[in-house]
C-alpha cells in the first residue's frame, strides 16, 4: 500500500534529498516549504522520475497555517503515514548579543513547529500506525558555542522524541531523530569558515568537520522508514556519510551520599574520562 509522507522544509537541502529519495521509492510526498517556486520544482522533480507528489506552501512555525496543510493533505489522501520535520533556520550569534527576535524564531521553526505538525498529523495515522522523523543536531545533543537559540531548540527535540516515543508506542507510531552532518546550504558556510581558519593556521582540517553529503542522510532515513521493528522508536541517530551512530539517552553516572562524597567522585571520574581521552 502506498504510505503518504509530509516532509517540511523540503524545497532545499536534507529534506529536498529526502523527499526525491521517497518519491523514488513509492511514497506519495507532500512537499512543504515557504517558496512556491521551489516547491513546485522538487514537486516537478518527483514527477518526472515516475514519483506522486503534492506541494503545500506554508510557514509552519504558525500553528494556523500547519492546520490547513494537515486538512488539504488528508482531504485528498484521507491518513497520513509518516511526518518529517526538517525545517529550520539559524540566527547564530553570543547569548548576551543574541535578540529576542533571534531567539523567538529559531525555536518557532524547530521547536514549537514540530509540536504543531505531530499534534496535527496524529489523529490521521491509521490501525497500522506509522512514523514521525525528527532532524536534530550535534548543537542539541551536546551544545554548539554562539547558537544557543539552536542548540535549545534541537535539544528540545530529543525530549519530544523520548516521550512521544513511549505515549505513542501502543498506536504503532514510532518516533526517532536523525542528527546529519552534511553539506547544505545552511552548513556549507559555516564548514568553509572553519577551512580557512585552520588553513590560516597552517593546521590540519578536523576529522570531526568531514562531513557527507545530504543524500546519505535521506538514504539513511528511507532505510529507517521501511524497517520492521516496532521497537525501533526513541532513538536518535548519527549520520555523516555512510558512517551511522546512535545517540544514548543521558543516564545516572554515578550516586553518592552527601556532596563531598558526590565532588570527590566527579573529580575522579573526570580524571579516568581524561586518561581514556588521551589514549584514543
């Protein structure tokens, strides 16, 4: 049966790959963007290599706007089988610089729109449930200095992931994340500063900025779509290249009686953590 798929933000970058690469394999897609324009050229895109697809121009940090989009989707395909919420923007700048604007909007795009797509897409999956696909980030899963707007709005996102993950488990709706290191149009500038910073430096490029591409990163997440598992769910993925990680959830490292005993403990564990640094 042919599974119906929303993608936001999927006009440029991540989710343009993503929604050419589900479109080759027999999802009906539903491109979301903020450009007509660019819509309807992944949409033609779609269509040409054989592919079903629909355009929908909203902004979806308005929670209006991402009902209608709902509405006009399951008017013409009745359920909804899988949401994947890519959009985003960046507005990178110190805390104590950092506008109100600049804060507000990042976490409408990220955060609060993901919370206005899965509320409205949930009543429309059917018995046989379905997937909700969220793009993170390295900056949400460990911070990222000069984007706190950013990294709070991803990290955000991985509690969304972990507790939808088990309030939806008895619906058959898994919910997972991906964290991509890839090349776009948002990264593209900020991997070419750090090049010439390290080039200017006459020091090696880092190991860590290698990224891959955006296609990997939709082949990965058409791979995630079709496996079976119900219990593949609150799970936040790595992708860079075809190198795959899994994100753990944070756990209790350690528990102690009274602080002394808890900052002996820590100091310690911060040394062994050091020594095990050292040797990799």
């Amino acid at each position: 049966m042919t599974r119906t798929a929303i993608i936001t933000g999927a006009t440029r970058g991540i989710g343009r790959c993503i929604a050419l690469q589900l479109g080759q394999e027999g999802y009906r897609v539903i491109v979301n963007g903020t450009k007509q324009r660019l819509i309807d050229e992944v949409v033609r895109e779609i269509h040409e290599s054989g592919g079903e697809a629909m355009g929908y121009c909203a902004d979806i940090a308005d929670a209006s706007a991402v009902t209608a989009m709902v509405d006009a989707v399951t008017a013409k395909f009745e359920f909804i089988d899988v949401l994947i919420h890519n959009a985003g923007i960046v507005r990178d700048r110190r805390c104590l610089e950092m506008t109100d604007e600049e804060w507000q909007a990042v976490l409408n795009v990220h955060l609060n729109a993901a919370f206005y797509c899965i509320q409205r897409v949930l009543p429309h999956f059917d018995e046989r449930g379905g997937d909700i696909l969220l793009m993170t980030s390295t900056a949400g899963c460990q911070g990222s200095v000069g984007q706190v707007n950013y990294s709070a709005a991803k990290a955000g996102m991985l509690g969304i992931v972990w507790t939808l993950a088990a309030e939806l488990r008895r619906q058959k709706i898994r919910v997972n994340a991906i964290s991509p290191a890839a090349l776009t149009d948002m990264t593209r500038p900020v991997i070419e500063r750090i090049r010439e910073k390290y080039a200017m430096r006459q020091e090696p490029f880092p190991v860590f900025w290698e990224v891959g591409e955006a296609e990997d990163v939709a082949r990965f997440a058409a791979a995630l779509l079709v496996q079976p598992d119900q219990e593949l769910t609150g799970e936040i993925f790595g992708v860079n290249g075809s190198r795959i990680c899994r994100w753990e959830k944070p756990r209790i490292d350690f528990s102690t009686e009274g602080p002394e005993s808890f900052f002996t403990a820590w100091r310690q564990g911060l040394k062994e953590r050091e020594e095990e640094d050292a040797q990799i």
